[in-house]
C-alpha cells in the first residue's frame, strides 16, 4: 500500500501545481517578486509531485514483480 500512497501523494500535489498555475492571478500580486515566487511555487510542487509519482509507481512495479515471483514459485513447487 506504500507505493499506492506515494502515487495518492503525487496526483494531489500535481493537482495543486496546476490549480496554482491557473488560478488567475490579482491586482494583490502586482511586485515582481511575488510573480516570481507565485511562478517557482507552483513549478517546485509539479516537480515534487512528479517524483513521488515515480517513486509510487516503480514500488508498484516491484511489488507485482515479486507477486509475479511468488506465484512463480508457488506453481513449480506444485508440479513437483
């Protein structure tokens, strides 16, 4: 279940990024500092939430990897 944690974690911060990006910015954020920190946040949690993507789907893979072994073993222990 980690590795499905870890894709949960992902797809929200990804959604976060984007919902960051799109939201329209206001007369609030008229500095240039704050449009370039406005700018980095959303592209810092896109990227955050990409590794925790990959981590969360390579875990997957490797826990059906060693399913796939298991099953395999537990096949050939019966033919036996």
């Amino acid at each position: 279940m980690k590795g499905f944690g870890e894709i949960l974690a992902g797809v929200v911060l990804v959604i976060v990024g984007i919902s960051i990006l799109v939201i329209p910015q206001t007369d609030l954020f008229r500095v240039g500092l704050k449009w370039v920190i406005l700018g980095a946040i959303p592209i810092i949690v896109l990227l955050v939430g990409a590794v925790f993507l990959m981590i969360g789907v390579s875990d997957v893979r490797d826990t059906g990897e060693e399913i796939e072994d298991i099953s395999e073993e537990s096949e050939k222990g019966e033919g036996d």
